[in-house]
C-alpha cells in the first residue's frame, strides 16, 4: 500500500513512537559499573515517527507473546 504523502514530502500518516516517546533514543543501563548508554530506539530507528501499520505489528507481537 502506498503512504500518503504532502506536497513536501513527509508521510502525513506518521505517528509518535510509542517506545521512546519521540525522543529517538533509549536510556539504559550497561555493565560494569551501571553506566548509563543511550541507544537508538529499536522501532523507529531514531527517527521518533512511526507508521500505525508498526505500532499495531508491535502490539499483536506482544498479545502473541503474553498468550505463550
């Protein structure tokens, strides 16, 4: 299915990411020592916008793995 687009460009269907909030990055901790790293977010990529189509594939995968 194509995305709907805008006259600039930009995917008009993008949502915030529901992982990082869209921030585009993840805080957590490594060890040793508990120092703290920040990575890309692993849905959005770091872009902070997702499409609803990964934000519903993301929840079906988790009801999937909570029924296991």
């Amino acid at each position: 299915m194509k995305a709907l687009t805008s006259s600039v460009g930009r995917d008009d269907r993008m949502t915030t990411c529901p992982d990082c909030s869209g921030k585009g990055e993840i805080t957590s901790f490594a060890c040793p020592g508990f120092r703290r790293i920040v990575s890309p977010c692993r849905l959005c990529g770091g872009a902070g916008t997702v499409t609803p189509e990964a934000v519903a594939a993301v929840a079906s995968g988790e009801a999937f793995r909570a029924y296991r």
